[in-house]
C-alpha cells in the first residue's frame, strides 16, 4: 500500500488540477474512515490500493468494503490490487494474479546451479482491467463505455448457481 501511494503522488505531481485527499490506514482508525466516505460527494471518488490495519493496529477484514459501501453506496470506487472487487468497486486496473511458486523455484534453482554467473531476474505481473458487472449496474455503467479488452465479473445465472440441482 505504501509503494502504491508512493507511486501516485508521483504520477499525481503532473494533475495540479485535481484534489487529492489520501485514506491512510497508518493516519486513521476505521471510524475515522467512514466519517471520510460518509462525508464524499457525488463528484467524488475512491482509488483503493489496499488496506490490513488501522492506525490502531486492528486488522481491517474483507468485509469492511462491504460497510464502506453501505455508507455512501454512489460513490464510484475503483481498484488498483483487487481488494474491494466483488463489494465496494466497481472495477480497476489490476494485477493478474497466478500461482508463482514454479516460477519462484525455477529462479531459486538457477541461483543454485550457478551464484557466480546468476542473473537476478525481475518477473513482473501484467494488469488487466477487470470490472463487477453487478456494481455497473447498481451505478448505471455501461458496458460500451469500457475497455474493449476489460473482463467483466458477471453475477452467476441462477442456474450456474445451482446447475447440480437441476433434473432433466
């Protein structure tokens, strides 16, 4: 999350015109951040890099997206890691998330095999832009205004959900 920030203020210094107001978990308690959400308005909104615990040291659970959104649900909120994808936001640019032990073990024999001619190797993670279809529709998004290449969550069909349960 820090990293995250870092990266932003960075990028930010080129938008003098926009108003920033950072959400830090190291500054705030969790009331502390819904009285913030709460107090949005509707030309606002939320990037949510991510967030574990609080100034208070109290871990932050999946859930609290959830409340966040109960607080202010128009807020348009976007993801830069996923986290609140699937409750508070409504889609992001974000990392495509796999398996990487065999990749971490490939790197981790060749350093074996050879420390005096290794190569240190930085593999990074590609984004894609990935969006809740369920949340575009609570706020009136339209599937035309996106990515062409976007993935879009679509809640399941009632019969993806209980396929298992249906006789022919």
């Amino acid at each position: 999350g820090i990293i995250m920030q870092s990266t932003l203020r960075g990028f930010l210094q080129n938008y003098n015109d926009l108003k920033v107001n950072f959400i830090d978990g190291r500054e705030l308690s969790f009331i502390d951040v819904i009285g913030n959400v709460r107090s949005m308005e509707k030309d606002d909104c939320i990037l949510v890099g991510t967030w574990k615990f609080d100034k208070s040291g109290d871990y932050i659970f999946n859930n609290a997206s959830a409340i966040l959104c109960e607080v202010n649900p128009t807020i348009p909120v976007f993801s830069l890691s996923s986290a609140s994808l699937g409750s508070w936001a409504v889609g992001g640019y974000i990392p495509r998330y796999r398996n990487i032990g065999k990749d971490l073990a490939d790197v981790t024999i060749d350093y074996l095999s050879d420390t005096y001619n290794y190569k240190k190797a930085i593999n990074y993670v590609s984004n894609e832009y990935r969006f809740d279809g369920k949340r575009m529709k609570e706020l009136n998004i339209n599937e035309a205004s996106l990515p062409s290449d976007c993935i879009i969550n679509k809640e399941p069909t009632l019969y993806d959900k209980y396929k298992s349960e249906f006789y022919v």
